[in-house]
DNA sequence: CCATCGTATGCCTATATCGGAATGTGTGAC
DNA sequence: GTCACACATTCCGATATAGGCATACGATGG
C-alpha cells in the first residue's frame, strides 16, 4: 500500500507545504486561482490541483463570480487537527504558552478553586 | 516529484493515522515498541519503521534500558504544528471553543475592559 | 560462548503523489 | 457567433511511501 490519499484527511491535505500557504492566504479573504498562483509563485494548473485536494477535504469553498471562481477557506475542517493537538498541550507548553499563563491567571483571579492538577 | 518524505515534516509525519495513535499511547509514557506494536493491532517491524519516522522528525526519543528500547514523546516537535494552527483559532470558533468561552467569562468575572473584537 | 529475546532493517509490490506541459471547459465581451 | 479570458483536467514520469515477510542486529542470561 502506499501512503494514503492527500484528500483522505485534513492531516494529509496539509502536510504539503504549499497547501498551508495557500490556506494562510486565504486566511485575508476570498481569492480567485490565478491570484494565489501568482503570490505563492506556481503556476494556475499546480494552484487548481492544490485547491481541488483543500476542496475535497473541506477547507476550501468556491463561489463561481462571474467567469472567475472565489475561492474561500473553510476552517471548520482544522478542527480536527486542533483537537488532535489539544491532547499534547501540557507537554509543549513547559515554557508555558502564553494564552495558558493568562488562563491561570485570571482563574487565580476569580479565585476559583482548582479542581485539576498536573502530574508527571 | 513525489510526495514530500514523511521524515521531512512533522507535518508530513503526523499525516500517518497509526503514528498518531503511536503518539496518543506515547502521551501516557514511554513504551517498548513490542508493546506500542501490540496495543496498536500492528506489526513489530511497522512499529519500528514508524517510530523511526517519528524519531527523524524529533517527536519520540528514544532510551535504551538493557535489552528494551523504551521510546518516549517529545512534543516538542509539534509546537511547529500548534503555531500554524493557531493562525486559524479565530476562523473555527465560530461556534465558540470551550476554553475561549471560559476565558471570556473569566475575562467578565475580573472586569478586565475589553480590547479586542471579533470581525468576521 | 551460545541461545534467546527485543528490535531494526532489507527487499518487494502496489499505489498515489507532485511537477510540468498541453489541452479541455465554461463564461463573458464584442 | 467568435474571441478572449479564467480555470480545470488530462497525460507523463520520477519518487517514496506503507505493508508483508524474512532476516540481521544487539544485549542479556545461562
């Protein structure tokens, strides 16, 4: 068997690097092809591939404007690889994140008592 | 070309269903691979060959102890992963996060005046 | 030193990728 | 209707994967 399909995953679509530009791209707005080809420096039929795979496994809508075609990011679709990554949290964040030290600090602030602690 | 190497990337390297899980069974502790193996409904040989995957990404380390070589997480290498992703945290919460719904609260509850809206 | 356990690696095949170039499709304009 | 434009799809080749199986490696124990 060979690897599994670019478009069997969000995990997959992703782990091409052009892909991700293309989604952070999008992160500004709705953008036809030809645009994001130009900026990410490949040519239309690469950007309509790419596109086509971030469509397939939900990341990308499109809306046809005229005789061009929008395309939209859809991030509900990195919810998964969010919640994959929520379950490490604690490990990276030995240099405590940033968001994390500000949790813990408004929790001491409410003065909540804490009902979970950190082992390990 | 082919797809980028699945050691190029923790992108890429995560992209497998079977290293993840491999990673999700590592978060609870170092393991030998025979164990890792057996959990997981895989072979030994598989085993191995994906934690040498992981291990060249730099998200497992590993440490010998006597005939055992018991690998461990080092998550770490996935800060590059949560970095990229949060990027993107305003875009799926539209139907909000639990934790930024506690921070909001939070945020109430300490009187704190806010200093940043949400667009869309 | 030799057997054995735990692990790594090599070889093989099928599969699907990404890149490049050419060409197909569809919409609007004149 | 035909031209021009924006985009999609196809064919090609090189590459490297994941799985299965056999086997090599390394350390420990007797």
């Amino acid at each position: 068997m060979a690897r599994a399909a670019t478009t069997s995953d969000a995990f997959n679509a992703i782990a091409e690097p052009q892909r991700r530009e293309i989604l952070v791209l999008l992160r500004f707005g709705e953008r036809p092809v030809t645009d994001l080809a130009r900026d990410l420096g490949m040519t239309q039929p690469q950007a309509s591939k790419h596109l086509r795979v971030l469509r397939e496994v939900g990341l990308v809508r499109v809306r046809g404007a005229g005789r061009q075609r929008l395309y939209g990011l859809d991030a509900r679709g990195l919810r998964p690889l969010h919640e994959w990554l929520g379950g490490f949290e604690r490990f990276w964040s030995e240099s405590f994140d940033r968001l994390d030290e500000y949790v813990q600090e408004l929790r001491q602030a409410t003065q909540e008592g804490p009902h979970d602690g950190d082992d390990q």
